[in-house]
C-alpha cells in the first residue's frame, strides 16, 4: 500500500459517488425505467402529460452504451494519438452525450407516436429544452467512468488487464443498475405520485394517476431534476460509490499477490457488515413506523 | 404529412433480406479489399449491418410484443451475448482448416441452431407457450451474429480470425459493438412500443440507429484501419444516420395524434 | 490443423458449464421487484433481473480479472470474483433501503409469507393497503446476497477458462460477458422478470431454468472451448 495509490483510491470513489448521482438525474429528468411504466400508463388512463418519456431501453444497456462509446473514443484518442488521459476522458464523454441526444429524441418521438390513440401530443419545445439537461448528466456520468477505467487500467496498480471500452461497458451496466435499484425509487415512489397517503407505497388504484401540474402551471420534467437530486441522486452516488470505493480499497491495501486472503476476508467483513446495518434499519423503521393502521389479519404486529 | 408512404414487410422477406444482404456484404467488403489492397471498402460491412438490424430488429419486435415479463431488452441481451462468441467461432474453425471464406456461413449456421434450440428449450421446458418463439429466437440470434461479424470485419477490413481478434477484441472494441448491436436490435421496438407501434415505423428507427452505429465504429476504425478509410465509414455513417433519422421523424409526424411546437395538454385532457 | 479434443477441454467445457448454471441459479435468489417495487408497490430491487444480475456479477468478473493478471490459482479468483460481486449488491439494496426508509416512509415487508423465515418478524400488518409489499426486508437481503454470491462464482469460472483457453484477457472477458447474458436472460425469463428470493413459491421453478440453462451452457460450451489461438498463417 502506498499513500498515491491510495490518493487514487479514493479519487474512484468519489468520482463514482458523481457519476452514480447524475447518472440517477439523468434517468429522472428522461423518466427512465421503471417510474416510465407509470408515464406510459398515464396517458393510457385518460392523463396524457408534458413528460418526456425516454426509454432508451432500460437503464444499464443505456448507460453501458453512453460509457463503453466514452470509452471508445478515449481509447482511440490515447492509443492512436498519444492524447493526455483528461482530454481524452472529455472527448470521450461528448460523444456519448450526443449518442444520448439521438436515442433520447428518437426514444420520445417514438413513445409518443405509439400512443396517438390517447391523443397524447408531441411537444417539440420539450425536445428542445429538455435534451441538452439529460446530455449534460450524461456527460458527467460518462466523463467519470471513462476517468474510472482510465485510472484502473493506466494509473493503478496492478494495471487492470481488460481494456478500457470493456471496463466502461462493465462499469455502465453496473451504474444503470444502481441508478434504476435505488434512485428509481426516489422518483417513483416519491415525486410521480404526490397525492396518495405518506408513508406506504403506490395504492395500485393510483396507478397511472401521475401528478402532471405543478405550482405553476404544467410540471416538466427538469422539475423532476429538482426534486430527485436531494436524495435519490446522492444515494445512488452512495450506491456505486460504495462498490467502487470498497471493491478497489481491498486489493490497494492489501497486495492481491501476497495478501490475497486479506482482501477477499476484508470483503466478506464489508458484506457482513452491510447485511447488519440493514437488518438494524428494519428493526428501526419498523419500531417507529409501525404496523399500517387498516390492517385487519390474525397476525399479531 | 398524409401522404408519406410506409412499408410493410412479411418476416419471410426480411430474413431473405437480412441473410443475403449481410452475407453478400460480408464478402463484398473483404473481397473489394483484397482485390484493391487496400482497406477502403470497409466501409460496406457496416452496410451490411444494416440489413441484419432490419432482420433482427423485427423478430424482437415479433416475439416481444407477446409480453416475456422481463422487458425487451433481455432478449437483445441473450442473442448479443451468444453473438459475441459466436461471431469468431465460424472464422476460428474455418480458418483451422485453412478455408477462411465460410467462416461467415458456419457462424449463421450455428447461431441460428442455437437461437433454435433455445426456443425450443423456453417452449417445451420453461412452458412459454409463445408460437413463434423458436422461430424468433432463431431469426434474432442469427441477425444478431451477422450484425456483429459484419461490424468487426468492418473495422478489420478482413475475414482472418486473427486480425479481428487483434483489432476487434484486444481493443476493446467488442463490448462497442455488443452493446451498439444489441441497441440497434432492442431500441427499436423497445422506444416505439405502445398500441399505435408501426412496423415501418420500428424498422426505421432501427435503421438511424444502425447509421448512429456505423459513425461510432467508424472513429473506432481510426485505430485499426486508417484514418482515411475511417473517415469514409464516418462519413457515409453520418449521411445514412441523418437519412433515417429525417425519415423517422417524419413518420413519428405521421403516426402522432398531433406534433405541436409548444402549448398545454390538449383540450380533452385539462 | 484440424479438430483435437483432449481431456483439458472437457475440463473446461464443465467449468463453463457449472460456471453458467451457478448463474442460473444465483439469478432466482436475487430479490427483484421489477417496475412497481421502484413506485414501492412490490418488495424487492426496483429493476430488471437480468440487469441486476448482470451489474453484480460482472463487477465480481472485474474484481476476478484483476486478480487473474497476478495469480493463477482458481480459489482466490473464485473468491474475489463472488466478494465483488456481493459488495455491489449490498451496496445498491442497502442504499436503495435507506430511500424505502428515509424518503418514502415505509417499513419492509414481504407479502410472500406471513413471517420472515430469518429473524421471524410478521409480515402482513406490515404491508401497505393496495400494494404487495415493499423494501427489502432481512431474507430477501440475504437472499440477494447469496444471489450475488452465485453469480460472482459462475462469473469468475467462465472466465477462468476462457482466459486457460485464448491467454488473452481481453478476448476471455467478452467471452464471459456474452456468457453471462445468456445465463442470467434464460433464469429471468423462468421467473417472468420478478421474484422475492428463496422464500418465494417461484423459487420452486428453478429446475426448469437449471435444465435450459444446462442445454445452452453446453452449446456456448463448444463453441468456446473449440476456438483455439491460430499461429500466423
């Protein structure tokens, strides 16, 4: 272990913690995955919006194609022209924006079109407005797991032996699955049905019934940015921050030559204590939530 | 914007189209380059592509809309995932008995007995009971291959399995391609899903994003084949890309119950 | 040159194989919710299973690659490939908790039995009106967790081969990629996208997924196992 590799270390971890986060707002500003049923299920009950509707496929093949074509243009740009890693990373991470911008586009135009039946509306300022925000957290979002991969591959030690497209595909699957587990909820749980009890999940009654005012006028869907990156965003951060940070703290602590049970025992130690802390989080909410009060079964609370 | 003409396509005629044409253009590329010397013609195995898209873009659309509960890009998932070893297997056993030129058709050959077998496995095993699925399953699994093979030997320039490991895989620049194929496969249907989806309309989208495809690739041939043919498969990318996608929009204009610059939800609805 | 087979390939052939279905069956054990568990409308992970299994287990075939390039012993890499993977799924359930509990409100159930089989705490008075459940209550944790364990373990050992096979670590790792997708897809299409973990009546169709899987793991099998490095012609 030395204090560089270490410094670099927790670089990952924090770039991480920003690509989980935008990568989380990202998804929300385009109702991305699993709250897109419930956009798409709106204008089928009647409730036709100005919600863009991007689904580009679910979450991680989405983000693994934004960061493995990142990765794509890094790779070129530093093997074939000898270009300084940061400026690749930049590069890189443009390019996937505009990826982005084509498959978000297409994605809304399509959705729409499919419901024309609910005489749900293409709005083209939507387009217009809305696109370049989801880019830019596509931007971040790529832009820091090609700067991921560049320093596994590059700068740690020991060197990763995949190559970095590989490693930006790996880490873009596992985003997108963080991102669509935890932040997914925030959004859907939380900011697309604003008028149902607190405290319980959607009432199946409710579904489809999405909130599609806002204080002023009709609710767009960089109001759903606002909302989401207060808590979703940065625990979905957390999330892949946590994989990241820990996965690569282990084997840079312990030499993975030498000291390989160290760092599979100090794995196993982090698992252990995350099943612990979430079954005293169960305990807790359970205690100070309660049982729902209409609850009318043989089992005692 | 009525009077926009769109197509309908039986999926007999699409696998004729998606065989032949990325088969032909699979050897259209490499013989063009060997007889030039030259990598110029890469370009066309990208082309070639595009075909396969149109194949396998429409067997998902087919076998999705029966509902699988797992969302629609599982199954791009599984024929892309088989693809990625599937797309060397034919070139590697070809080229062991040193006849590298049927590499391609023993590649189609198998992927589609695979594709086969596992739909007869989610039939008879799993109880799917979905009619179509060993036929889909065997279409997407096969277009899938050749969409992959034919976007590596795009960016090799040739059919040896040892020049598209070196270029293709030891770069990297397979998990592009897995993830770009697999989009091009499931986005489609997966963006244009809803009770108005048209075939016409599906089949484009997955064209623009074939196009969007061939531009990525073609700055990943800056490496592997010169910048000069690079730039070729960029460009006639972006030409291709910005054709379809023109042509999409007009039909998403054509499909929607109204495309408005801006304004508030529409009357029924306030 | 033409076709050898010797006993080497048969070994790898099963690691293949074994490595596809501990896949397979990881992939039951991983608590997912689909769409309604991210409205907290079902219990479970808030995504798609083959997504989620994908994202674990291919973090668990980062960690084992690395360890791969320094060591050659199968047990480490095993190991470190399932740690991997493990962390990345307690990471995303505890934290997707912490929205379930801080933002949402609710307290965990499981609408599947009346008592969590783990720590015995009734379920039903728990459960929400109008909804089957919600957050990830103390079995389906571990379940997930054992879930992952899987998947990290048939991640690494697919790779292990592949990697004896082509020496080259690049072409090895898309190699267990395209693998893994196909092994996590056909389990996901057993189950129809969603699952609560051991405990739930899906559970018992895994040895429909175990026999597909079987079958198409034999056919990767192959192919991968007969792709040999050519010399320079």
């Amino acid at each position: 272990m030395d204090a560089f590799g270490m410094g670099i270390c927790a670089a990952a971890g924090a770039l991480a913690f920003v690509a989980g986060a935008s990568e989380d707002i990202d998804s929300d500003i385009g109702s991305q995955s699993n709250p897109n049923s419930q956009v798409q299920l709106a204008a089928q009950v009647g409730n036709p919006h100005r919600i863009y509707n991007k689904a580009i496929a679910g979450e991680p093949p989405s983000n693994a194609l934004w960061c493995a074509v990142a990765c794509l243009m890094a790779y070129v740009l530093i093997e074939g022209y000898h270009m300084p890693l940061l400026f690749a990373a930049v590069a890189g991470a443009s390019l996937a924006a505009l990826f982005d911008g084509v498959m978000s586009i297409s994605a809304y135009l399509g959705r729409s079109a499919s419901q024309a039946r609910f005489n749900q509306w293409i709005y083209l300022d939507i387009i217009r407005y809305t696109t370049p925000s989801i880019m830019a957290h596509v931007w971040i979002t790529s832009f820091c797991i090609t700067l991921i991969a560049i320093i596994q591959v590059y700068v740690l030690t020991p060197h990763h032996p995949f190559p970095i497209p590989v490693i930006g595909l790996i880490w873009g699957i596992t985003v997108g699955a963080i991102g669509s587990s935890v932040g997914d909820i925030h959004y859907g749980g939380e900011r697309e049905f604003q008028w149902r009890l607190f405290g319980q999940g959607l009432n199946t009654m409710l579904s489809g019934q999405i909130v599609r005012k806002a204080e002023a006028g009709l609710r767009n869907s960089i109001d759903n940015a606002w909302f989401c990156a207060k808590f979703g965003g940065p625990c979905t951060g957390l999330g892949f921050g946590l994989t990241v940070f820990l996965d690569n703290w282990r084997t840079t602590v312990f030499d993975p030559v030498t000291q390989a049970t160290y760092a599979i025992a100090m794995g196993c130690f982090f698992v252990l204590a995350m099943n612990l802390y979430n079954l005293y989080m169960e305990i807790s909410a359970r205690k100070k939530y309660g049982p729902y009060p209409g609850y009318k079964g043989d089992i005692a609370a | 914007m009525d009077q926009l003409k769109g197509f309908k396509l039986e999926p007999k005629q699409l696998r004729m189209y998606g065989i032949i044409g990325s088969v032909v253009g699979i050897y259209l590329t490499v013989g063009l380059n060997a007889m030039t010397g030259t990598k110029v013609f890469s370009f066309i195995g990208c082309i070639a592509a595009l075909f396969a898209v149109l194949w396998g873009a429409n067997s998902i659309r087919r076998i999705c809309s029966y509902g699988l509960g797992t969302g629609v890009p599982a199954m791009g998932m599984l024929c892309t995932g088989m693809a990625c070893v599937a797309a060397v297997f034919g070139l590697n056993i070809a080229g062991r008995f040193g006849f590298e030129i049927a590499g391609p058709i023993i590649t189609l050959v198998y992927a589609m007995v695979f594709g086969y077998v596992v739909g007869t496995l989610c039939n008879k095993v799993m109880k799917f009971n979905i009619p179509i699925m060993e036929e889909g399953l065997m279409d997407g699994s096969g277009a899938c291959t050749m969409a992959v093979l034919a976007w590596s030997v795009s960016l090799s320039g040739s059919l040896s399995y040892n020049e598209i490991i070196a270029t293709v895989y030891n770069t990297g620049f397979l998990a592009v391609i897995f993830i770009l194929g697999g989009m091009a496969l499931f986005h489609p249907f997966n963006a244009n899903l809803g009770p108005d989806e048209k075939q016409d309309r599906t089949l484009i989208d997955g064209m623009m994003v074939g196009g969007l495809a061939m531009f990525g690739l073609g700055i990943c041939s800056i490496v592997t084949i010169g910048f000069a043919p690079a730039m070729l498969t960029i460009v006639v990318g972006f030409a291709l890309w910005y054709y379809f996608f023109v042509w999409y929009f007009r039909l998403a204009k054509r499909d929607a119950a109204a495309v408005v610059g801006t304004g508030l939800l529409p009357p029924s609805a306030l | 040159m033409s076709l050898v087979f010797d006993t080497n390939m048969l070994i790898y052939m099963l690691e293949i194989v074994v490595g596809g279905l501990l896949v397979s069956v990881g992939v039951h054990f991983v608590p997912v919710g689909g769409a309604p568990a991210a409205m907290a409308q079902a219990t479970g992970i808030g995504t798609g299973t083959v997504t989620l299994a994908a994202g674990s287990g291919l973090t668990g075939l980062l960690s084992a690659g690395l360890m791969m390039s320094v060591t050659d012993n199968i047990w480490p890499i095993l190991a470190t490939g399932a740690v991997g993977s493990m962390i990345m799924m307690d990471a995303t359930m505890l934290t997707g908790d912490f929205i379930y509990s801080y933002a949402v409100g609710c307290p965990y159930a499981s609408a599947k039995v009346n008592y969590d089989p783990i720590t015995m705490f009734p379920q039903p008075p728990y459960v929400a009106p109008g909804t089957v459940g919600q957050g990830i209550p103390t079995v389906c944790f571990v379940s997930g967790t054992i879930g992952a364990l899987l998947g990290g373990v048939g991640g690494a050992m697919i790779y292990y081969p592949c990697l004896q096979i082509g020496g080259n670590p690049a072409q090895a790792a898309i190699f267990a990629i395209g693998i893994f997708f196909v092994q996590a897809v056909i389990p996901s299409w057993n189950i129809q996208g969603t699952i609560e973990g051991f405990h739930d009546p899906k559970f018992k169709k895994w040895p429909l997924a175990f026999k597909a899987s079987l079958v198409a793991g034999i056919l990767l099998a192959i192919m991968t196992v007969l792709i040999q490095p050519l010399g320079v012609a």
